[in-house]
C-alpha cells in the first residue's frame, strides 16, 4: 500500500514553492476559497496519474502560465520500500521518473500508485455528456488492467486515422477496410471490460448509495454499446458510407454510455440535486472499493469538499463510512474550519490538519 510521506511543489498553479511531510492517515486542509486546497489534492492526484484531475492543458497547471512546473513525492510501501516518483514538465515536454530513473512510457506508471478522486464537479457525470462518463469508465479501468491502457491508446490512435481518411475529398476504401480490421480487436477488449465494470460496480454503488442517504438504494446502471449485437469490423462496414458522407465515425465504444436511474427514472432528469450528490459520491466509492479489492490494499482517497451542501446527517454518514476500516490514506478539504475539527475529533489513528493560505500549508495539529 503506497503512502504520500512528503510532497514538494514548485510553479503548480498557485503553489510557487512548497514541501509538506504528511500524515500516514487523514490530512485534513482547511482554507478560504481560492487558497490552495483544491490545488493540492490535484498535485497528489498528478503524481498518480500524470495530468490534472481538472485541467487538460498544462499551461493552465503552471503557476505563471507558461506550462512549467515540477512535483515530486515520496511514498513508502507496506515491504518498507521507499520510492521517489516526480514529474517534471518543461517546454511542453513532460517527464516522469521513479528514483531519478525515467519511465520509457508515461503509461508505465498508471496504476503504480492508486488513487481515487471525489469532487464538486462530480456531478457532471451524471449532469454532462457521455464523454464524462465514459472518462469515468477509463480512469478506473486504466489503473486496474494495463491491457485496457493500451487498447484505448490503440484505438484512440487509429480511430484518428480512420477519421482522417473519411475527411478526405476521396476516402480510401481498400485503406478503410484495413483499419475496421485492426480496429476490431481492442474495441472488443474495451466493450468486454466495461461491460464487465457495469455489472461488478452496481451492487457496490447500491450499497454506498444506502450508506451514504440512509434511504432506499433504488438505482440502476445500464451500460449501452454499439458493440452489443454486432462485432467492430462488422458495424464500421455497415456504416462506412454515413461515415464518409459525416466525415468521422459515427459508431464504436467511443460513443458508449452509461444511464444512471433512480427507479425506473432517469436519474439527471428525475433525481433531486440530494440524489444526485449522493449517487455520484457512492459511485467513487464503489470505484475505491473495486479498486481495493483488485490490488489487495487501499487507493489514495481525495475528498475535495465533500461535505459542502450536504446536510448533517449525510455528513455523519460519511464519516462513519471513511473512519472504518479498509480505509488507506486519505486527504480531505473543507473551508468550514468548525467542522474540520469536528472531523479530526471524530477520527481515530495518524491524522494532521493544516491551513491553505495563497498557496502556502500550514501545520496546524499532527497525532
């Protein structure tokens, strides 16, 4: 089980220079709007997955906005190994090494370090377009299966391809016909695996939902491909001449979708904004509990804000569920000072809190 023992910051957004040593347990940061919080959870999450919870541009990471920053955090694991992991971006280039030592590939360090993300703007998973949900699906699959990473970079790439040709004053159909080919195997792989996550992840999500609401767990996932009745190659070659006249593909796993219900409703047109925040929190928890059970230890947890507009007794709810056990290390943000402390008082174990203030932290109590 991986352990941030220390993070140091330099130019990432607006943390100029900072190196904090922190809790094996529950770091909780306290803070006004705008002083850094958030920022700091998102350089933990950097670490693990080598770009932005929230930006996708790292010119919009650095803190003079010239796309440079570098952050470097030392983690300890359960043999007692200590590994240093960095990441550097320079020039628009982008380093990430383990102990000074470069990864061949960006993709060799998915998965190394786990990590699970709960935010405010989860709600656009279940309020935006298929595409959140779908970056959803790949961030959770990306860090279980190494297969999965490369099938989605494979057919990312030749789905570029494709789309290029079908651009073209003349499409080259002899050429088309290639790429449906080597288009077939890793779309199948990615329907296999997120057809399998839908099935695992609802009985998790059900669960959570409970805990978390204290109501009925009546919600429903169902996860719709194009790939259900038919093969890729099989389903590019029916819809090759809409796809030309288009310009772009207009069917594959790249236009997969999961609909979340609450009942038999659709749950972004009929759930209140309370079954919303509810659902999206059990859902990460459900990904942290799959995750969990994949790797045999816990992820990293980031709660950013989670307690905003909830109500106290989901709060409760909350807190019971992450002071109990098979929780790891987890980071916790929150502008309401008052409750912070409440928060330390009611957790048990290795806990420290500090203060954000423009981009500074602040130890305020470590146990």
């Amino acid at each position: 089980m991986p352990v941030l023992e220390k993070i140091i910051i330099k130019d990432f957004k607006n943390i100029a220079a900072q190196e904090v040593s922190l809790s094996r347990g529950v770091n909780c940061i306290t803070g006004d709007n705008g002083a850094g919080k958030t920022n700091l959870l998102d350089a933990v999450y950097y670490l693990s997955m080598t770009k932005s919870a929230f930006s996708q541009s790292d010119r919009y990471n650095s803190a003079n906005g010239c796309g440079e920053f570098s952050l470097s955090g030392l983690y300890l694991f359960e043999n007692g190994t200590e590994n240093r992991y960095s990441v550097n971006v320079r020039k628009g280039q982008k380093t990430v090494r383990v102990n000074g030592k470069n990864y061949e590939r960006l993709s060799e360090h998915i998965g190394v370090l786990p990590i699970v993300m709960v935010s405010p703007y989860d709600t656009s998973l279940v309020n935006e377009s298929g595409e959140e949900r779908r970056r959803f699906m790949n961030i959770l699959l990306s860090q279980l299966d190494r297969e999965y990473l490369r099938a989605m970079q494979n057919y990312n790439r030749l789905m570029m391809q494709r789309n290029s040709l079908l651009k073209s004053p003349s499409a080259d159909i002899p050429l088309l016909s290639v790429l449906d080919s080597k288009i077939a195997s890793p779309a199948a792989y990615i329907y296999g695996k997120r057809k399998d996550f839908s099935d695992r992840i609802l009985p998790q999500v059900r669960k959570f939902y409970a805990e978390v609401s204290g109501g009925d767990p009546d919600i429903g996932i169902v996860y719709r491909s194009d790939l259900e009745n038919t093969g890729m190659e099989e389903l590019l070659s029916a819809s090759r001449e809409k796809d030309i006249a288009a310009g772009y593909t207009l069917k594959g796993v790249h236009r997969d979708e999961l609909d979340f219900y609450v009942g038999d409703l659709p749950l972004r047109k009929c759930g209140s904004q309370g079954q919303q925040k509810s659902f999206t929190v059990a859902l990460k928890f459900a990904q942290y509990s799959m995750m969990r059970d994949v790797y045999g230890f816990p992820p990293l947890m980031l709660l950013d804000d989670l307690f905003d507009k909830l109500d106290p007794g989901r709060v409760t709810n909350l807190l019971r569920i992450v002071s109990g056990e098979g929780f790891g290390q987890i980071f916790l943000t929150d502008c309401n000072k008052s409750r912070v402390h409440d928060i330390m008082d009611s957790l048990s174990g290795d806990k420290a809190c500090f203060e954000a203030k423009a981009g500074t932290f602040t130890l305020l109590e470590k146990q």
